[in-house]
C-alpha cells in the first residue's frame, strides 16, 4: 500500500511541469536622434531655456555660462548680481563641460568637442568641431549610442517586462534604449528625466595659459590653443582609472580620481608629467589648491561606490610625496571653492558651508547656508555663485558673518 | 370480532417500528477530524505532505477546515477550506477539494552574495482529488486518496550591480506556480 501511495505521483510527476514567471520593473529611455548636420547647425544662441538639471559654472565678466546637462549652456546676463537675467540657451547636446579662454568657450558635445566664439553672448559663433575626442563617453547600462547622429533627447517609459525565470539574472535590456533597474531603497527613478552621461561630477576642462587640458575616464588630453579659435590635439595621456575631476594650480594639474588624488607637472606644458599620488578610500573627489594645501572632498553615492564623505587637507610642501594633515567628517561634500582664507564647501543636502581656514588644522565654521543640495560653488569680486538642486544662488560674502543672498535663478519644475 | 382486542395490543407496536425507521434515515450531523500524509510529486521533486482537517460530516458531504504542511520546494503551511463527497456502496468511495492560502514556514532560503532583498511570500494554494475509504473501526474510517495539487509563491530578489552599492537596486520577482500528483493516506475520526 505505501509503495502504491509514492509510486502512483511518481509515475504521474513526469507529466507535471511548473510555472515560473520573472517580472522587473525598469524604466526606459528611448533616445531620440537628430542628424549631425541639423544639431550643428542650431549650436548657436537661441531663445533662453528655463534651468532644469544644472551642471557645471563658468563665469566670464559678467556673463555666466551655465551648463545644462546633456542639453547645452545658459548665458546668463550677470551685471546686476541681484537681478541675472537668462538672454540665451547654447543648444548642445551632451554637454557636460565648458571652459573659457577670453572670448572662445569649449564645450564637449557628447563624444565631439565645439569650439565657439562668445565675444556676443546673444550671438555665439561656432569656430570649430573637433569629432572623436572622448570617445570613453557612454551611458553604461548596455546601451550603444548610434554615433552616426547625435541623441538630441529621451523619451521616458517606465515598463513591466515579463520574462522565463530559467535566465539567471535580471532580465536583460536592449543595446537601442537606455535602461534603469527598478530602485526600492535608494534613489528613485521617478525623478529622473534622462540618463545623465557617465562622468558628471565637477570640472574635467580647464586651461592653463595656452594649453586646455581635459580629462576621460582614464586619459588627460591636451590641446594647444594658442590660436584660440583652431584647438590642435596632442597625444593623450594615460592617466589612471576612474578619473573625475581636474583643477589647475600655478604650474601643477590636480587630478581628482576615485582612488586619489594625482599631481602633474607642467614644465612641459604639452607632456604633462606625473609628479605624485594621494591614496584615498574609494570615493569621488573633487580638489582644489592654494599655495600651501590640496583641498579634496570624497562623497559617497552615484558612480562613486564609496562610503566616505570627509574633507582631507593635504600639505603640497613636497610635492613628490603629498601628506595627509588632516579629514573633516562632512554630510555629502561635493563642489568646493577658495577664496583667501575663506573656504567654500557645497555639503549636499546640509547646504553651503563657510569656513575659517587660516588655520587647517582647525577650520572654523563660520556660516551654513542652507541649500538644497549644494552641488558645486564658484567665488568671484566677493560674490558666491552656487548651483544647487533647486536653482543658481548667488551670495555676497563681502561680509562673511554676515552672508546675504543676493539672487537666485530657479529650477523650472515644469517638463 | 374476538380478534379485535389483539389488533388494538398490537397497534403500539406498530407505531413503534415506524418510528424507528425514521430515525435511521434522517442523517445527522457529526464532527470528524481527518488526519493525512503523503507524497507530492512534481517536476522538481518528491517531498512529503501532511494535513489536519475538522469539520462537520452531513449525509454524504463532509466540510470544514484545515491546516498542513508542504515540503515541496518551499517548505509552506497550507491554511485551506476542506470539501469532501462520500458516495458508493458504504460510502467507499469520495471526492476531495481543498482551497486556500499557502504561508511561508520557517528559513527558506540560504544567503546569497550581493543580494540586498531576498523575500519568499505565500500565495494559493489548490488540491482536489478522488480516493476510496473503508471502514476501520465503529467510529472511523482509513482511505487512499489520489489529486492534482498547485501551490503558488512569489520571490522577491534584489542585488546591488556596483561592489560598494549603487543609487539603483536591481529588483525582480519571480512567480512560482508548483503543479504536483499527491497521494495520501488518511484516517478519519467519526463518523
């Protein structure tokens, strides 16, 4: 009887076959193509844009250039300080970085570089394209850009996708659209319009006298821009992995990697060459320097897979061998500034911190300002212009016990 | 007309018969508790089962509740509505419906590297059946029963892609539906 009672299910079992069913939430974003020619031929100053997603600043006398991730550049009218007024909107697409030099502004435009003529903000000229020089840029998640025309925007789609569970993983995404995993902890998708490129953290431009120096993922390119509006590529240089940021100082570039923080020299302006590390735990690490210090912020979160977020103060008295004198606990520390023995600090959503930094070893906090997420701060004539979350401040610190909000630009909420 | 007073003795006696007989056909209504435990046999494997149902057994139709437990790839604890049919000379025969909700029982699943989610649900639970039953003492009965289960379970898996975590957790949910034979053997208490 037992025997009958297992061997009749047994027989019949090879009949039976489960279900199993693996649904994932993911959102996706269509690109949506323009041609080369029809995107080139509107980089020019068009009608002003609200701020959406601002990036990196760039302020030329009384203009500011504000980028507009993966969209292009604000010019924004700053000879009034209390009252900026937004007159034009640079179309680029993929653009995350700029750099100036008298009148010639440089802006990458996803793999390409443009090289424009801003001596009339209200009518830029373009000078130049220059194809292929971060070829490094993607979007990562599996996606591959068709390079024969330029993404000009994204179609968002949230989706259900229904797939086997015999695939062993998550089901798989398409080469033609970018995909985001459903998120439950963490940052949600709701919020997000458009995949940002890879690399959007603070300044990878920058020019020293006629050299204008760029940084990928792994490589420093350098351009000689004697003659401005004509910049000549020299051969890149290998510089390490996980490259982030990069910020100039007398005759040294700072690099800000995820791993460190490294320093090259300038003597040959075109051969720059690799002068000493600062290790660091892994984490993004934005960096600035004044005679004596190397100011590096790490912050955890995005790309950046670290869990720090400190300030470190390293001693540059021998630059071969940097030293580390001392870290400061932050919130989310992102962009910073200098100006005299005033130190600038975005910390994320606890605002924009002012301190005392006559004495590194120990910083006086001077004033907080609160932000919405602080995200990168630039000084000029006594003036703070800091992009956060919600929009582009601007502080007088003439006084700064006494820091005075003189305008902001906000973030326009509407699609 | 002597035999008068003999019919009128006999009458009650009559009625009394009668009487009894009408008893014995009104079914009544009497609680039973089945005990059970087999096998299910389905793609992935053959694992035990076991139930313990009580209800009210009226006529023919027995229903009531039950409570279970099943091996079969999750380890689960069927909380099911109980259905039964007897039929048949003696009632030898029956037919058996349970419907309900599986729950989860205990740790299910092992750790697995870089996953940040790792949830096993319930959901239904469905067994239906024939079998045969014989008397095995004044008040109970043992039987062999032979079905086609299902039961249902949803895993929730998430994993961070990035080493160091990532703003974006990688979430799927996976929507097991188990199609097994069960046999059972069962003792019935009451009757």
């Amino acid at each position: 009887m037992a025997l009958l009672l297992a061997a009749v299910p047994i027989l019949f079992s090879a009949c039976m076959k489960d279900s199993c069913k693996r649904q994932q939430v993911i959102t996706m974003f269509i690109p949506v193509y323009g041609s080369k020619a029809d995107v080139r031929n509107n980089i020019k100053s068009n009608a002003p844009k609200p701020l959406k997603k601002p990036g990196k600043i760039y302020m030329l006398g009384n203009t500011i250039f504000l980028n507009e991730i993966d969209k292009g550049i604000h010019v924004i009218d700053n000879s009034n300080p209390s009252n900026p007024v937004n007159i034009a909107f640079i179309d680029i697409p993929g653009n995350l970085d700029i750099a100036v030099k008298g009148n010639i502004l440089y802006a990458d435009m996803y793999t390409d570089m443009v090289t424009l003529d801003i001596t009339n903000p209200s009518n830029v000229i373009v000078k130049k394209f220059s194809d292929n020089i971060f070829p490094y840029r993607s979007y990562g998640n599996g996606f591959v850009a068709n390079t024969d025309q330029i993404i000009i925007d994204w179609v968002r789609k949230d989706t259900t996708i229904t797939a086997s569970c015999d695939m062993g993983g998550p089901v798989m995404v398409r080469e033609d659209v970018f995909t985001l995993a459903s998120a439950s902890t963490g940052q949600s998708n709701a919020s997000i319009s458009g995949p940002a490129g890879v690399g959007g953290s603070m300044a990878r431009f920058t020019i020293v006298n006629d050299r204008l120096y760029t940084v990928s993922n792994s490589h420093l390119d350098v351009f000689n821009i004697s003659n401005a509006v004509d910049p000549q590529r020299g051969n890149p240089v290998h510089i390490g992995w996980n490259i982030e940021t990069i910020y100039p100082f007398k005759d040294k570039l700072f690099i800000g990697s995820m791993t460190g923080m490294q320093v090259y020299s300038l003597a040959n302006p075109d051969a720059p060459a690799h002068l000493a590390q600062f290790q660091h735990a892994q984490s993004c690490d934005p960096v600035i320097a004044d005679d004596n210090y190397a100011y590096v912020t790490l912050h955890s979160g995005n790309m950046c897979m670290g869990s720090l977020n400190q300030l470190d103060i390293v001693k540059l008295n021998n630059l071969s061998n940097p030293v580390l004198q001392k870290t400061y606990q932050m919130t989310s520390p992102h962009g910073l500034s200098k100006d005299g023995n005033l130190l600038f600090i975005c910390d994320g959503e606890a605002g924009l911190k002012l301190y005392n930094a006559s004495d590194v070893m120990n910083l006086q906090l001077l004033k907080v300002v609160s932000t919405k997420t602080a995200y990168d701060v630039i000084t000029f004539n006594k003036i703070a212009l800091l992009v956060g979350d919600d929009g582009l401040y601007q502080y007088d610190y003439s006084d700064p016990s006494m820091i005075r909000l003189l305008s902001k630009i906000n973030i326009s909420l509407l699609p | 007309m002597r035999k008068w007073w003999v019919i009128v003795l006999l009458l009650p006696f009559a009625s009394l018969s009668q009487e009894k007989e009408t008893k014995k056909d009104i079914p009544r209504l009497n609680l039973h508790v089945i005990v059970s435990g087999g096998v299910a046999a389905g793609e992935k494997s053959t694992k035990a089962v076991a139930q313990l149902s009580g209800g009210l057994m009226f006529g023919p139709f027995f229903t009531g509740a039950g409570v279970g437990v099943d091996f079969y790839h999750f380890k689960t604890i069927p909380v099911f509505a109980d259905l039964r049919y007897s039929f048949g000379p003696k009632k030898a025969l029956f037919v058996y419906a349970n419907g309900g909700y599986n729950f989860v029982a205990g740790r299910n699943l092992e750790p697995v590297f870089a996953r940040t989610k790792d949830i096993l649900k319930g959901g239904l639970y469905l067994d239906g059946g024939f079998g045969i039953q014989a008397i095995a003492s004044p008040k109970d009965r043992v039987g062999v029963s032979f079905g086609f289960s299902s039961k249902s379970n949803v895993h929730i898996i998430g994993f961070s892609p990035c080493t160091g975590g990532c703003p974006n957790e990688v979430v799927y949910t996976d929507r097991f539906t188990f199609y097994r034979i069960v046999s059972k053997l069962s003792w019935n208490f009451g009757r």
